[in-house]
C-alpha cells in the first residue's frame, strides 16, 4: 500500500503516514506576537495619563524647590514706586500694589501649595487607613467610629476647615490640621468598604480558623489590599487639600499674608481684577495646572493599579 512521507513535527526525520491521509497545514498565529515593551518608553506607553501628571507635578516640584535659582527676587520686598507694574522684561509677571515682583512670589508660592497638598495627604491617608481598618474588621468598634466619621462628613470640608482655623491663628501648621481633620472621615469610608470586602473572603477565614491574631490578619492579610485604592485616594485628597489651602488664603482664613502662596496673592489682586487681571491670572493659572496634574496622575494610578481597567498595549 502506498504512503505519504511527511515531517513530523518537532522531528529531524520523515514519518510514513497511511495512504489517503493528507498531512495537517500548519496552524496559523492567532495572537499577533507581543512586543515587550520596557523601560521609561514602554512604562510611558503603557500609561501615558500617569506619566504626563507625573511629569507636570515634577516640574512643579522642581520650581518649588529651585525657586531662590530661576531668576526670582524676595518675595516679600517692597517697592512702592514700581507698583502695578505691567509684565515686562523687569517683572515677568508684573508687579502687585505694593511694588512686589509677582513672578517670585508665584515661585515661591509653589512650596505653600504643594507642603500642604503633600502633607494633608500623608497625614489624612495614614489616620484614615487606621480607622478604616479598625471599623471594618471590628465589628463593635464600626458602630461607633463611623456614627462621628458621618457627624464629620455632614459638615461641608471647607466650613470645617474655616470654623477649626477660626481657633486658632493662621499659619501653614493650622491649615494643614484643619484640612487634615476634614478629609479623614472620607479616607476612613473608603478603607472600611475594602476590608469589609476582604473580611468575608476565604484565605481570610482561613487563617481566623487557624488561630491567626487579630492584628496579624489585619496586618498580613487585609492592609496590603487596601494600599492600592488608598494611594489613588491620597493624589485626589491632594489636589483637594491645595484647592482648600487656596480658599482660605483667599477669605483670609488660611497662611498669614506674610507668606506668599497662591491664595493670598490672589486675594490680594482681587481689588485690582478689572484694571490689573495679571496679578491674579498667573497664581490662578499655576494651581489649576498643579490640580490638574495630580487628577491626571491619580487617573493613571488607578488604571494601572486596577486589573480590570489596566491597559495592555
């Protein structure tokens, strides 16, 4: 009987098939081959939201900084006879009523905003987390943490804010306290709906059958879960925390006037508006591209940290 000699696959010598059987054509690729991408590129890419928050704020940052290096005088030294300055080769940016150069103290106003967003965050995140998992991994304590975390959210943050700084005297300490105070119960919500999530789940249940201590569950187990959607919540609790920082600079409820930030110089501009708009559009400008790139960045954090909205490329 007649037989067809083809290759076998993986094989260095001819396999004898039947006669009539004809050999298989070969498969073709379903998936397009993967590219691997690595590093600075692929991780831009990837996530190019995140990167071009990230980018911003470091520029932002970098300002902050370098300030007393970028071509900038004292903030705070005043010269009646140049006041209300057009922008110029001299002033950049112009100069306020009292003869001050508005591009320095726009610099310099950089490191007011971006130590309280920072701080407010770390210290709004760190108390909130605490809470978080207290109430939800305790069942007796929840009743009670969360009934004065929805006193505290009933108040609006900013009247919080106004009403806790009208106790004590403005300074960038006090503002970050009272900011603080006014964005915990939100983070604490937040942590308490993960780990009640997580504290029905099995390898949870696991180790409570095991004998596993209470704090080493919370610690081991539940924390390292709850890291992910708190960090994309600390970049929105810092963009939130510059905004109010503003507004109570700008009522005169926030730093001292002494202190140049973006709030006080646009309260200080405010009486000039219609004659001189410079004087409030440059510090306007720069705190809404500070917010808008920690939005961009806390966007991209959660698309990366989310498997079900991560973008593969």
């Amino acid at each position: 009987m007649a037989s067809a000699t083809v290759l076998a696959p993986n094989a260095a010598s001819p396999a004898t098939l039947p006669a009539g059987v004809n050999a298989a054509a070969p498969m073709p690729d379903v998936l397009p081959p993967v590219k691997a991408r690595k590093g600075l590129v692929g991780f831009i890419r990837r996530n190019p939201t995140m990167a071009v928050g990230a980018f911003i704020l470091g520029v932002m940052v970098f300002i902050a900084i370098f300030a007393p290096f970028l071509g900038t005088v004292d903030p705070t030294a005043l010269a009646p006879a140049k006041r209300t300055r057009e922008p110029s080769a001299e002033f950049w940016f112009g100069s306020d009523m009292l003869g001050r150069d508005v591009y320095s103290r726009v610099m310099y106003g950089a490191r007011v905003s971006l130590i309280v967003g920072f701080s407010v965050a770390a210290l709004a995140s760190l108390a909130g987390l605490t809470i978080g998992l207290i109430s939800g991994y305790i069942r007796l304590a929840d009743s009670i943490i969360m009934r004065i975390m929805d006193g505290l959210m009933s108040i609006p943050p900013i009247l919080l804010a106004i009403a806790l700084m009208a106790l004590t005297r403005g300074s960038v300490r006090n503002v970050i306290i009272a900011i603080t105070i006014a964005e915990v119960p939100r983070v604490s919500r937040l942590v308490r709906g993960v780990v009640l999530s997580l504290r029905e789940q099995p390898y949870v249940e696991a180790a409570i059958a095991a004998g596993t201590r209470t704090p080493t569950i919370i610690i081991r187990h539940i924390l390292p879960n709850t890291l992910a959607p708190l960090t994309v919540q600390a970049t929105f609790i810092c963009a939130a925390a510059m905004i109010t920082e503003s507004i109570l600079s700008f009522i005169g409820a926030g730093t001292p006037p002494i202190i140049p930030s973006w709030g006080n110089i646009m309260a200080e501009g405010r009486a000039l508006w219609q004659v001189k708009p410079y004087i409030v559009f440059f510090p306007a400008i720069f705190l809404s591209i500070t917010v808008l790139s920690i939005n961009l960045l806390g966007d991209g954090l959660r698309d990366a940290l989310d498997p079900r909205m991560a973008k593969r490329l």
